[in-house]
C-alpha cells in the first residue's frame, strides 16, 4: 500500500502494484537481484532505506525525487521490493 500511495508507479513498472506503468524510472521487477540501487549504492537493506527516504541527498539531481516518507515507511518499502525475486 506504501508503495502505491508514494506514487512509485508513476515512475517504475512494479509487479503486483496494479497500475504501475511508469517508464520514466526503471523496472522494479526482480529488484532483489540487482548489485546496485541507482548506479551509486551497493543494494542493500540500509542503502535501500536511506535512497528512498532521501534519493537527492544521495544523488542530486537523480529523476527521483524525495518522496517525503519515514525511515520506518522505507523500511516497509523495502520488504516489499526485496520480495520482487
């Protein structure tokens, strides 16, 4: 529900999230066997966290943007594309 109340969708394509078609982000599809998150972070469970709570402080002027979320929300966020094997 996060993921789609965030608007995620309107960026990525997102397996199990009903319209989510975005083509502007990449696919989220298996994400949980990718190496890296953007191109500047090793993929893991903190790195996660900390790109989707602040994605420009990591990489300014990256296409995603800050989503407002909490550390916890995040967190759930997360789960939920780790799951996408």
């Amino acid at each position: 529900m996060l993921v789609r109340e965030s608007g995620c969708g309107t960026c990525h394509v997102i397996p199990g999230i009903p319209d989510a078609r975005g083509l502007v982000g990449p696919t989220l599809d298996q994400f949980g066997r990718r190496d890296n998150i953007a191109g500047v972070l090793r993929n893991t469970p903190d790195n996660l966290v900390r790109w989707l709570v602040s994605p420009q402080s990591i990489k300014p002027g990256d296409a995603m943007p800050d989503l407002g979320i909490t550390p916890n929300d995040a967190a759930a966020m997360a789960a939920y594309l780790y799951s996408l094997r």
